[in-house]
C-alpha cells in the first residue's frame, strides 16, 4: 500500500514537474520579439508594408508562425517560417529582406542571443518576380543587378 502510495506521488510530481518545463519553454519562446524600424516599404505574405517601426514574434509555441505588425498595430501579417541553423559570423538581432529592383520581401528573422533565425516562407508575389528573371536570362547584366540581400538591424525585447 505504501509503495503504491508514493508511487502515485511520483507520477504526480513528475507530470507537474513536466507541465512546469514545458509552459516555461512556451513563454521564453512566446516572449521573443523584435523591433527594427525599417525605412522602405516591404511585403509580407502578399500584404504590402508600409515603413516604420515594427515588432516581429513567434506566434506558435514552436516558433513556426511570425507575426510582424507595426507599432501603430494598422498594419500585420502572419507568416509560416523554418528554422535556420545557427550563423556565427552574424550574433546580432536583423530582419533579412530580399529586394527586386524597387521592391522588398522579408526572408529571415534573426533573433541574436542564440544566432539562430527563421526563413519565411516565399510569397506567390516573390515566386513570380524569381521566375520573370529566370526567364530573362542568367546571363543577363539586369537581372543579376535587380537582385540584392538587404539587412536592417533589430533590437531583441
């Protein structure tokens, strides 16, 4: 009787113990945010961006679904992303945008304290510019010059 006894008491301890972690794991994660005052217009998920200062943040307790909103709140979007591994040259919190001539996507979100960021998920608006310039020619001056990596530095909140 008394070892089925603390058995049970075991187990509880263990299952509350467990729930303990695992909430403490979800709140790390849902507290990441970032804020990043971006200077140019930008599309997420095929919603257009104004500039201005936005926060991102996991909205997932896996961190797999961003929600990037601007800090008036008038203008957000959620968006699927996968882990990237870890870049050791680059420790510091930024946004990753992908510019097509006058027009910019954010691709990736880096966090800092870890080096390790997420890569959105491309946009049909994105695919569609990659293919017109597939399609003009690798060899192509203008295509090679209408594509640039621009990276704007955030701050970790």
């Amino acid at each position: 009787m008394k070892r089925e006894l603390l058995k049970g008491f075991t187990m509880l301890a263990m299952i509350i113990a467990l729930a303990l972690a695992t909430a403490a794991v979800s709140n790390a994660q849902s507290t990441n945010k970032i804020t990043a005052d971006i200077p140019f217009d930008f599309v997420v998920a095929d919603r257009a961006m104004p500039a201005g200062e936005y926060s991102v943040r996991a909205n997932s307790s896996q961190g797999d679904l961003l929600m990037v909103q601007s800090q008036d709140s008038r203008s957000s979007a959620i968006r699927w992303s996968n882990s990237l591994g870890p870049n050791k040259d680059k420790t510091h919190a930024r946004l990753v945008f992908h510019r097509y001539g006058e027009r910019y996507f954010l691709a990736e979100v880096w966090y800092g304290a870890d080096s390790t960021g997420r890569q959105l998920l491309k946009s049909r608006q994105e695919r569609a510019i990659e293919r017109e310039l597939a399609s003009i020619s690798s060899r192509s001056e203008q295509a090679r010059s209408t594509y640039e990596v621009v990276e704007v530095m955030a701050s970790l909140r």
